[in-house]
C-alpha cells in the first residue's frame, strides 16, 4: 500500500531523476550544435586571415586563439568577388532562384488546395503516386530530363534550369497538410458569398498560410541556389551558370590560396543564411504546425 509518507519519499528523487535527464538531453543537444557549427565557424575564421597565417596558425577549436585571425583581413572577399567573376554568377543564380520559386508557388499552392479541399475521382490514387516520386533519387532522373531539356532546345537557356523544378511533390505535401488543417466552415462561408475555388484559396487559404509558405519560398530557394549537378549538365557556358558552378571552377583555379577559397564560400552562401534569419520565425512555426500532422 503506498501511503502519503511514501509518496512524498519518492517525489524528490523523481524530481532529481527528471533533472539529470534533462541535464543530459541539454549537454547531449548543446555537443551537437557544436559539432555542426564547427565547420561554418572553421569557414569563417580562415575567410578572414591571411594565407600565411591559414599555414601557421592552425586550431580545429575556436576556443584557441590561433582558431581566429589576428586581424580579420575583409578584402580577402573583395579579392575572391573580383577573381571569380561572381558579379555574373550571383546575378543568375538570383533569377534562377526567383524564378524557380514563382513556379513553385503556382504548383504547389494549387496541387495542394485541390489534393486538400476539392473532391475529385482518383484523388487518393493521384495523390498516392505523387508521394512514389519522392523515393526516386534524383540523380535516376537526370538523364530523362537532359534528353526532355535538350529535345525542347534549352540547353544553356534560362528554361533549363528553371522549368524542370517548378514542381514539387514535397512542398505539395507540405502545404497539403496545413491546408487540411484550415475550418471547412470558412471555405462555406466564401461559398455562401459567392467565392469560387479560386476566390475563396487566395482570399482565405493563402493569407491564412504565411508560414508554410516562407517555409516552401526558403527551402525552393535554396535548392535552387546550391544545385550543382544540374547546372553543370545544362549550361555550355557562363551565359547562365549559377554561383555554385563559378564557385566551383574558382576553387579550381585557387586551389593552394585557401583562404580565398573559404571567402567564396562565404560569399555563396550569405544569401541562403539571411533568408534564413529573416524568416526562421515563421519557418519553426511551419515546421511545428504541419510536420507530423495529416
């Protein structure tokens, strides 16, 4: 029989038993956060030092000051824009992104309202065989789409880099599950008022879904930005090659300057992380709403 005193004997070491859990949960998350920030942190420190001192003064932990330059040497990106020649590669790597992501709204947010709100026949079959395309690597796909691309006479046009990725069967799945989520009584309401589908998605479910939706824009955009292999496959010339490809021939041709190399980097990748600063609100908000409900 379990009586008060008992209780009360148990409940201090349930409480020391939950805190120590939780210690080790905290230490457990903190050691991984460093491990995964190790290498921006490593990126970064050795953007800013001379190249000398990427030889002698070496540190794989930030606690160390030879981790960190002496004197951070900015122009080491002034350096690394001009030598690559990035002016033209991020100028086409944002119209590709933005493209790209335009097409991807169209599709997604029309796919997923009809999948989520409209009764149609086969619409579980439909949308049965569109999530099968998700486990179809995409490098299976790649000699399709050159064949597709190459048939229409895109190769090394905008088209090429844009078109084959207007369409995604994650992000419709992504926004299907928060459309789902949205009262039937409020599409009703539209109804009574005279809304068509069309009226009552942009009306009511779109400002409705901002959050999922900087959600599909941020990952669409960064897909896009950091492709590589596709880019390489359709483009002849720099006419239209993203920065991940000037990047790459840049670290070609700086291979021993290392610190130019980690300053191009960085320069391909500010744009993804101040994106991310911007909307990371409304991203862990989208991600907590839709991620494992349907």
């Amino acid at each position: 029989m379990v009586t008060s005193s008992t209780f009360a004997a148990r409940t201090p070491s349930h409480h020391r038993q939950r805190a120590i859990s939780k210690a080790l949960l905290y230490v457990i998350l903190i050691g991984g956060a460093f491990v995964a920030l190790l290498p921006f942190l490593y990126m970064i420190a050795n953007s800013l030092k001379t190249y000398g001192e990427t030889i002698t003064r070496v540190s794989a932990l930030p606690f160390d000051p030879k981790f960190w330059p002496k004197v951070p040497q900015w122009t080491n990106y002034v350096e690394a824009w001009q030598d690559a020649d990035f002016s033209r590669y991020f100028f086409n790597s944002l119209i590709i992104a933005t493209v790209t992501v335009s097409g991807i709204y169209v599709t997604s947010i029309l796919a997923a309202y009809a999948f989520a709100k409209l009764n149609f026949a086969g619409k579980n079959v439909i949308f049965t065989i569109l999530l099968a395309t998700l486990m179809i690597p995409e490098m299976v796909l790649l000699i399709p789409n050159y064949l597709t691309v190459a048939r229409f006479g895109w190769i090394d046009r905008l088209p090429a880099l844009t078109v084959p990725f207007m369409g995604s069967a994650f992000f419709i799945f992504l926004l299907r599950q928060f459309f789902n989520q949205i009262p039937t009584q409020l599409l009703e309401s539209g109804r009574i008022d005279g809304a068509t589908n069309i009226g009552m998605l942009f009306r009511i479910v779109v400002p409705l879904s901002r959050a999922p939706l900087f959600t599909v824009g941020f990952l669409a955009f960064t897909g896009s930005w950091n492709a590589l292999s596709w880019p390489l496959v359709v483009t002849q010339t720099p006419k239209w090659r993203p920065i991940t490809v000037g990047l790459t021939s840049f670290i070609n041709e700086a291979a021993a300057l290392i610190h130019l190399r980690l300053a191009g980097s960085m320069i391909a990748l500010l744009p993804v992380i101040v994106i991310y600063m911007i909307a990371q609100r409304q991203i862990t908000e989208a991600i907590a709403r839709t991620g494992l409900k349907g």
